[in-house]
C-alpha cells in the first residue's frame, strides 16, 4: 500500500512530521499497534513505532519482520536481543541502545551479562581494525 | 614494552611487513603463540596474530584482554563468539567474519543459529537507520 | 517457518555453506527463485539469494521486502537504485556496490549521473564528519 | 591560506570555539557567508558555516565544493538532497539529518517521497550486512 | 575477576545504572581512579571511567590498556590524542570527542591544527568512498 | 564543468568503466595527473585517480582539495597521513590502507610510528562503543 497524501497538506519547508498515538491513529496503523502490544503484553507502543506510522507500510512490514525474527527459536529471546543491543552500540545509534537496553533488561539480561556482552562488544571493534590495518590475509583454514 | 627498530632496518617505503612465523619469533613472541595455542587447543596460532606480533606490546594486551574477555562467564563461549561475528558482519571485516564464523561453530553454532543470528544482524542494522531518519527521540521509560 | 537441520548434518567447524543452486533448491526456496527471476526478467538470481538461500525464511522475507520497497511508487526505481548504491558505498559493501551499480545502470543510471551520485556520497561523507568534530548544534528552524 | 592564531590566544584547556556571527566574521569569511546566503536565497547561514568559519580555509574549499556538486546537472536538486540525506541517515549523524532532511523538503521531497527513501535506506544497511555475513562472492557478471 | 551481583539486587527492567562516584566506589575501583588521578594530575576522573565502574575488570582492563598505548613512544601525546580524536570524529561519538578534544587540547593542540586534523579528517572519509565507488583495485606498488 | 556523455555511448548494462591511462586521458585530465606527478615527485598516477578521472571535475576538486589539505602546516605531512591512514582503517577501505600507508612510510612513519598508531586506533575504536553503550553523559568540564 502507498500512502497518499493530499497535496494542501503538503508544504515544503516541513520539519520531520510528529509522532501518532493510537487516538489519532488510522484504523491499519491502531491494527499494527494493538499487535505489538499484545505481543509484547504492553499498554503503549514506545516512540519508534509512533514515528514509523507515518509511513504504514514500512510500519506493517518492519513489525512483522521484527515479530518473526525475535521469536525464539534455535537462539532464545535473550540471546536475540543482546545480538540486537551489541549491533546498536556498534552503530552508535542512541534511541536503540537505550530501547534494546530495555528490552533485553525485560527479556532476562543481568548486569554480570551486559558487562560481558560491552567487552565482547569493545574487544571486537578494537580487533576489527587491527585486522584491517595489519591488511591480514584470510586463513585457508576458514575457505573450506 | 616498546619495540626498538634498528634504523638501518628503516627504509621510508617498506610495504606492510609479511607475517613472523614460530620458527621467526623472538622468545617473547613465541610464549604468547604457546599460550594462544595451550588455550585454543590448537597447532598454529591464525594469521591474525602472525601480523599483530610485529608489535609484541599489541600481540601480547590483545591477547591477554581476549582470554580474559571470552572466557565463558555470565554469557559462555558460544554466545560471546556470536557476538563477535555479529559485531564483525556490521563493521564488514572479511577476516574477522571468516575466523569468528569458524570460532563461533567451534563453539557449537550451529546453521540454524547463524541464520537466527544473521537475521536479527540485517534487522538490526536497519531499524538503526530508521529509528536515526526519523529522528525519535528516546521514551522517558528508557531513562530511569 | 524456522529451518530445522538433521543433528547429523551439524559439525562444528563447518565454515560457511556454498551457495544453493536452482537445480539443488527445495520447491519453497524455487518459488522465491522463480518469483525473483520472474519480477526482474533474468534467467538466474544472483549469488547474493544463492547464499541467503540457506534459510529460507530469511530469504523469503528479504524478498518480500524488496520487491514491495523496490517498486516504482513516489520515487522512480533508478532513484531508488541510486539510494541503494550510495548506502552501500558508505558502507564499503563490495558485493553491494557491483551488483546494485549494475542495477542502477540496468534501470537508467548512466556514467554522468554515477560520477555526480558519487560526488554527492563523497562530499556527504566529509560533511557528516565536520559536523561531528566541530559539534555543531541543531538550529532551532530544523526542530519545527 | 593557513590561519594564524596569535600565541596569546592559545590555551591549552580550550574547549570548542563558539559559532561566528556574521557580525564578528573576518571579511573573508563574510564573503562566503554573503555567497551562501545569495546562493540558498536565505537572511542567514545555518551553523554548520558559522562552526566552520573558524577554519576560512576549509569553510571556503567546503562551500565551493558543495555549491559544485549540489548544482542541478544529469541528477536534480532533490535527487542530490535525497541521496545526501540517504548517507546522513546511514552514518547517523544528528546535525546532518535535520539540516537535510529540511533542505531535501523544501527541494520538493514530499512525505511519501520521505517514506519510501527511508524504506530503501533501512533495506539497504540490512542487505549490507547479510551479503557481508554469508560472504557472498561478486558475479561474474558484475565484473566486465 | 567476574563481578559478582546479589540476586536481590536484579530487577528485569533496570534501566543503565548511573555512574559510580569514588564516595560509593570499592576499593577495587578506588585503586583504579587513585591511579587515574595520578597519572593525569587531575582531582576527579571523568563520567567515561565513572560509569565503566560497574565492570570493575573491564575498567581495570581499559585503564591498564589507555595507560599503556597513551604513553609518549615513537609517536608523543599529543600525536596520539590528535589520532584518538580523528577517530571519534569519524565514529560520531559525542562523549568522545569532547572528552578527547578537551584531552588532545591538554596535550598541546591549538586550534590551528585542530582546523588541519578536521580537514584531513573530512578528505579521508570522503576518499575512503570515493575509493569504494569506483571499485578502484590495489596498485601493484602497495603490495611489495 | 558538467561531463557530457554522447547517448550512443550509453548502455544501461555497464559495469565500472575501467581507468583512465595517461595515454588516453584528455588533456584536461593530463594536467591533473602532470600536477600530481610533479608535486609527488613519481612518475605516474596511482590507480585512485586513473578511476576517478571518468568524472573530470571530481577528479580536479578532489586533487586540490588534496593537495590544499596534505601540505605541512601547523601539522607537518607524516602526521597528516597517519591521520588520513587511522580514519581509513577505522571505515575498513582495503585500498585506502594500502595506498595510505605506503605515503605515511614514505613520509617517515617507521614500523615502530606504525604500530602505536595501530594501538590508539584500535583502542579509540573499543572507547567510542563503551562510551556508547554505556550512555555516557558528556562531563559538564567539556562543556566550556
């Protein structure tokens, strides 16, 4: 589905468009809500979902991708989120360190974990580089 | 420790140096590669280490914070070296993908939990994106 | 669905599976094959669902999500080509870059538009920096 | 021209200049502010050039190159803006997003224009990061 | 040495704890901010060392590591911190540049060579996808 | 100056264009690569600009951008390129290491130079995502 929007609405010097909440929310968008939040057994979505709205097919589709994905399965719901919290961190990105922090807080993560989990983090980011500065060549034992 | 470089090994356009092989390595070198290879269980030590031992303070602190850092602890080997790997695919290191891919099925990573772990990887990297597009700010929820 | 591997498939120092050609595919991975090959009008698909091809639920989704945001909609499909290739030069991906460079050729992109898109990611590149280092706060006219 | 900066100045516990107003600018950078400004039709520079301006060096070189290459040519106006915003995004830089995502609208980037950006952006940085873990090789194909 | 946490002190939904001030710290990370102090001649360590506390063995690990590689060698301090920042800035890490502006500015930087960092900073990150772009092959040269 | 290409020259399935050789370069492009000669003082260009030359005018901006920016200054040239070496290997471009620590040793940068400024950029690389994930606030003393 594309999203139309009536030409009166729009001017081109706008500012990022505010978030939806549920009250103003059109009937697909409130269906994708009321989804997480049963899923998630939680009374509102939190802000990501609210900016994303604005566009409800990358709303429908970047829920159910994250539904099946984070569903446990040969790796459980823990380990997903602290794979997904050690790539955010990685990025740099602000709202989904704090947001999967959370999340993987919820989801079972102690502190002894998240202390493990930011030095596997750092260690790898340091090695990364060595490697490419070193310019080292792949070991024939991992072609096979 | 510093490396001391004779100056008469310095020329100004030297190419970056081939890798030091046991049978090459000063004493030094040599104990780090034997407890790379009593730790890992292993014949050889990977190239990775054969570059870095050019700096024998970076080969040695590299590998001391390693056996510390991955160390099964709160998380065990198996989870810390996905970790590793998932870090490696974000950042693009075609080394540290192929021997952290090889480490983590070591480890007991099976296809199953790569194609898990691949997937929350990709998912991951771009709701960074959209959540940073979208400018959202951080839920007040994630900040107590 | 969730890929379910015979434990006696499983050894742990496997490195990555090679690629799963059409005449090797299970009829579930096939139809995203006949449907990538249909929708593009070629004859095979390339390496990159060959590879992806090892978890079929990946791969399905993956489609799925391209065809639906590759489509021509507010944006041209050479526009949105030309996005995909100036994410994937930032991000240095080399299979990336060749094969949505083809893309971006194969849907109009010609040499005097790639030499001006690359002028853009070049200099967007730099700029994002500057900012950064010169910590440059956001006017209050881009926060309305 | 390098900037020479009187030795009584220099502390050495100095924290990032302060932005320059026009009002305080050398004439040498109110000559690339007045160029700015008549260029973009706009009453002031945003911060970006007033951080800058500390450096009339790279102030100049950066206002000249990105007044070359942000001109319409084989691509438009909002088709640079949009592909600048695309890296902004991708590299997660907060400054650069606002200030181009506002000149990408008033470009003619409409919202579903926004949307479906966005969309290509988050499906790129994904799609980077699988063909990096499953270390797929370059096609034949792309090569000639 | 792990860090041992009572169970009754974990709540799943523990949002990050806050920083450790050298009142409430143990002596074990006393011993590491006495340290800190000494060496840097400051009265206080910074927010970075006060939140990395609730990891005892990683603050104790970063800290031997900082100490070590920040020591004037071949190359001096302010060298060393001038390279430290330039990879902040291409990073985006806010807390890091400010921290490592302030501390490459201790060290020696005037602004004049913090105007010539910036440039060469920008210019690298600009060529890097230059290079990227075009697909340019390693010159037979570098390679010896 | 805006490249022209004749539309019987264009074909949409093309690949990278392959580099420039002096031989067959325009005399536009001949005097860029006789001024890169010349201040370099080598005998032909390195294979970053013969790609760079299929657009003239990124091929002129970028050499005096260059040339501006890599001249010593406050900062004197091997410090110069060992920044430009540290962002490059940070982003992990594999020809901009290679090419760029060629002119860093030409410069003067020895292996002993060579392998502390490893040690800062892989130890800044682990600090930026501990700064990260962390959520560090910036110290207030940064702030002035």
């Amino acid at each position: 589905m594309r999203r139309h929007t009536p030409p009166d609405k729009e001017t081109h010097r706008m500012a990022t468009p505010p978030p939806i909440e549920y009250s103003d929310a059109s009937p697909e968008v409130r269906a994708v809500y009321d989804d997480i939040k049963r899923t998630r057994q939680i009374k509102d979505v939190n802000n990501f979902w609210k900016y994303l709205a604005h566009d409800p097919s990358t709303l429908k589709r970047t829920w159910e991708s994250i539904k099946d994905i984070m569903a446990p399965g040969a790796l459980d719901a823990v380990t997903k989120e602290m794979i997904y919290l050690a790539v955010s961190v990685t990025n740099g990105c602000g709202y989904c360190i704090a947001s999967h922090g959370a999340a993987a807080r919820k989801a079972g993560m102690t502190e002894a974990m998240f202390g493990e989990l930011m030095a596997v983090v750092g260690m790898a980011n340091e090695t990364n580089r060595l490697a490419n500065g070193y310019r080292v060549p792949i070991d024939p034992a991992f072609e096979k």
